[in-house]
C-alpha cells in the first residue's frame, strides 16, 4: 500500500503591514526573526534602462505636485532595473533608515530584503535606500535613530553629505551674523540721530 503523500510545508510568513510612525505605511516583524532570514522578495517588472529613467523622472516630476517621494525601481543589473511599483509587491513598504535591520540582497535576478540581526517581534522592518546625492535636499529623513544623518542617502555617501551640510551650516550661521552687526549698526545709527530730551527742572 503506497504511503500517503506529506503536506507541503506552509511557507513561514515573517511580516505584517501596519502605520509606521516614519512614513505612511511600513512593514513589521510578526514574530522573532533570527538574522540572515529571507523575510520577503521585492517583486516587480523587468525593464530596460531607458524606460526605468523615464518612469523615475515622472514619478519624481508627480511627487514635486503630490508629495508623494516613491520611485520603488530597483538597479538589478547593467540592461535591466526592476519596477516594483505594483500593490502586490509588499517590499515595497519597507521604509528608510539610517540605522536599518534588512538588507536588499541580489539573488539570480531576484531581490531579497534580509535580516541583518535579530529582530524581535513588533519591531519595523527597514533598509537603507542607498540614494545617491543626486536631488539629496529632496529627501530627508524620518527615521528618528540615533545614527540618522537627516536625508535619505547610502552610507558610502555619508561623508560627502556631513561635509555639504557643514558647509550650509557655516554659510547660514555667516548670513546670521552679518544680519545681527548689521541690525546693530542700524540700531545705534538712530540712536545717535535721535533729538536731545530736554531735562527736567
């Protein structure tokens, strides 16, 4: 008697989506999820190049109108990006941070978000974009961890972007200065030209 066939195991489902304090909606651990775990893929479109610019460039050109900053087009290889746009592609959610617990990692032609460490049960599932400075004013950062450096940018970046900031920094704190010795000059001007008060007898 031939033995019955075993169940297929149930795949573990890792997330749920719920309001994320960083932005809008984010994706969070349903339970413990031990680091090196494929938590879910990142799916999408395969397209070419030229249409992932022309995509990027109108989505960015609607989110100077709407607010709205997603791209969710992923750099897959030198032909081809990955447009992971579509409401089933739940990776998508995941939300930036400076300090993330994933990781975004390439696997024949696939795209994985994984677990950098331990992440415990509740916690909010994030990765690091990895934007370029290219439009960096344009997308600052919410995720409130003590590492953040307050705009979306990858880490190979970061010290090209403390120096940009530091530079503004001293630019503005120069213009506040000049501004203050200024509205003194102007201050003691019309004190000086101000009428003599007769006293009183």
């Amino acid at each position: 008697m031939a033995k019955p066939k075993s169940a297929a195991a149930t795949p573990v489902v890792w997330h749920v989506v719920r309001r994320s304090s960083i932005h809008s909606q984010g994706v969070f651990a349903l339970r413990d999820i031990p680091p090196g775990t494929r938590i879910l893929e990142y799916t999408g479109e395969k397209i070419g190049k030229r249409e992932s610019e022309r995509r990027a460039n109108e989505r960015l050109a609607r989110a100077k109108v709407t607010g709205e900053a997603a791209v969710y087009i992923f750099n897959l290889n030198k032909r081809q990006d990955l447009d992971g746009s579509m409401k089933s592609n739940i990776a998508r959610l995941l939300n930036h941070s400076c300090d993330p617990n994933c990781e975004a990692i390439q696997s024949r032609g696939r795209i994985w978000m994984t677990a950098l460490r331990d992440i415990k049960k509740g916690e909010e599932l994030t990765f690091n974009y990895g934007f370029d400075l290219e439009n960096w004013s344009e997308h600052p950062c919410r995720c409130g961890t003590d590492r953040c450096i307050g705009f979306i940018a990858g880490e190979e970046y970061w010290g090209e972007l403390k120096t940009i900031l530091e530079d503004r920094a001293a630019i503005v704190r120069a213009k506040k200065k000049t501004e203050a010795s200024a509205a003194k000059k102007t201050s003691a001007k019309k004190k000086s030209a101000a009428p003599a008060k007769k006293k009183k007898r």
